[in-house]
C-alpha cells in the first residue's frame, strides 16, 4: 500500500485543512458554514473513530464515523480530501474498497449527505455500493445534496 493509514489527530486536520479541494471546501461551507480547519476538528472531535491516510508525510485525507451512541441504528461517516487523493486515485478506490467490510462489521448502517454538485464523490459512493436518493436543499446554504445510505 502506498502510505500509511493512521489514527487521525488535530495536527493532521490542521495540516490538511489548507490543502482541501475547492470543491469540498464549498461542500463544507455549504452544509455547515464551517472552515476547512474547523470542520475537520469539529468531526475529528465527534468521531468515535477517524483516520489520516499519510503520503508521502503528507495527510491525503481524513475519514471517521459519528457513531451517536451504542444504540444507534446509524452512524455517520464523513471523508474529505486533498488533491493526493486524486494523485493516486487507483490506489485510494482499492483501499476504500478494502476497508468498507471491516467499517460495516463495526458500523452496519453508515448514512451521510454529499453534495449533488460534486459528482466524483457521488460517483465514487455508487461505486462502493451507496444508494443515493434525489437531491434536495440541506445545510445551512440550502444547497442540493443527496442522502446516501451503505449497509443494512
């Protein structure tokens, strides 16, 4: 595997937060009215896990799931990226394609949003399995977002 993938930490939501696509910056703004810098701490803190894939001691991407309590029927993952993701695009889809079974073990029914405007990630949700629905105006910008579901 190119890189390494990590527990996630501040200093890497720190580092990364400067280098997000442009798109996922308007995401991000769009859906919560937060910084880059500010919504990856925000999820990084509400996450009951989250990792850094490191290339080239450079942080390509955060993910983690909000898992609301034990309970839960869902949790909610969320991933934002940098242009490295892009870089070694193979290599990223076949270990997200790895990793999904061992995070729906832990989490069987993972539900978010995504922005109907930033097509790779919806693209790349279909591809690992998600069902998406129509989009409809959410966030605090009302933009077109779709709800996805992966799992159960």
């Amino acid at each position: 595997m190119l890189g390494a993938i990590v527990t996630a930490t501040r200093a890497h939501a720190v580092a990364m937060a400067p280098h997000l696509r442009s798109v996922e910056v308007r995401e991000v703004l769009d859906s919560c009215g937060m910084t880059p810098a500010v919504a990856l701490l925000y999820e990084l803190d509400r996450s009951s896990v989250a990792w850094s894939w490191i290339v080239d001691g450079e942080v390509a991407c955060m993910f983690g799931v909000v898992a609301p309590d034990w309970l839960a029927s869902e949790s909610y993952p969320w991933f934002l990226t940098t242009s490295l993701v892009e870089k070694h695009s193979r290599q990223f889809a076949r270990t997200c394609k790895e990793l999904l079974p061992e995070l729906l073990l832990a989490h069987p029914k993972l539900c978010g949003m995504v922005d109907s405007r930033h097509n790779l990630s919806v693209r790349w949700l279909q591809w690992l399995g998600a069902r998406i629905e129509p989009a409809q105006p959410w966030g605090v910008a009302g933009a077109p977002f779709h709800r996805f579901e992966l799992g159960r």
